[in-house]
C-alpha cells in the first residue's frame, strides 16, 4: 500500500486550504509556509514568473502579495465568511532573475468588515523586492454557498 502525501498547504492551512489555495496560486508555483489570522508566509519561484527581460513580473509579485494577505483575511474572517479583495498597492524596490521569492503578510487591521495586511517581498539575500498592502472586504458567505473562497 502507497501512503497518500498530504499536500504541503493543506498542512499549514488546515481547514481553509481549499478554500484559499486556488488554481492561480497553484499555477504560480505558491507554498504557504506559516498561516495564522495575524501572519502569512509564503513563497514563489521566480523561474515561471518572469517578464520578458528574465526579470520577476511585477504582477506575479502582486499574485503573491495577494495571496498571502487573502490567506490572513480568510483565516481572520472564519469559517462562515468570506474575504473578497478591494484594493492592492505594490512598490516594486528592486528585480530578481533567480531563486526565491518569499513573502510575510502581517495584519494591520482586522475587523468585522475589513482586513488589512501589510506585505514584504524579499529575495533569497533577504533583500526587499518588493512592499505592498492589501485591504479585503470581509462578508457573510452567500446563502447556499457550497465552498467559501476568497478572491485572491
């Protein structure tokens, strides 16, 4: 018998990593590495994710930021909610070629409507790639909703 391997998310996820682990995230090459209301980390691959230059796209960063900041609002906002982004702000500080990018998702605010999660980037020297802030809206999930996922 062949022992089933958990995905890597779904451990640091728990109960909400299939609702905010969705196929873009996947696609992107995204591992959440820690996951609590207050704390996200995560990272992503920059081969895969690249400009035309052979340089980090500035919007994969923005995947990333909004990834991780969705996981804390959703895990924030709890299991009968939902988290719907409404505004993302980046500052792209410098490039990556190679290597890793990896991100922290620290909350700002958490309320009963809004979440807020400041967001840093940096590479595999642990230099800032990138800053950016993430604001969701947080809601009671639709009636009749089967799954609850977050726009991220």
């Amino acid at each position: 018998m062949s022992e089933e391997r958990q995905d890597p998310a779904a451990a640091v996820l728990g109960d909400v990593a299939g609702e905010v682990y969705g196929d873009l995230a996947r696609t992107m090459g995204i591992e959440y590495l820690e996951a609590s209301p207050e704390r996200v980390v995560g990272r992503m691959p920059v081969k895969g994710n690249t400009q035309p230059y052979g340089l980090l796209h500035g919007g994969a960063s923005c995947v990333l930021a909004e990834s991780l900041g969705s996981v804390g609002s959703a895990l924030h906002a709890g299991r009968d909610r939902i988290a719907v982004g409404i505004e993302i702000s980046a500052t792209h500080h410098r490039s990556a070629a190679e290597g890793w990018i990896t991100g922290v998702a620290t909350r700002m605010h958490g309320g009963r409507t809004l979440a807020t999660y400041d967001i840093v980037l940096t590479d595999d020297q642990d230099r800032r790639v990138c800053t950016a802030r993430l604001t969701c809206m947080l809601r009671d999930k639709p009636t009749g909703e089967a799954t609850g996922k977050t726009a991220n």
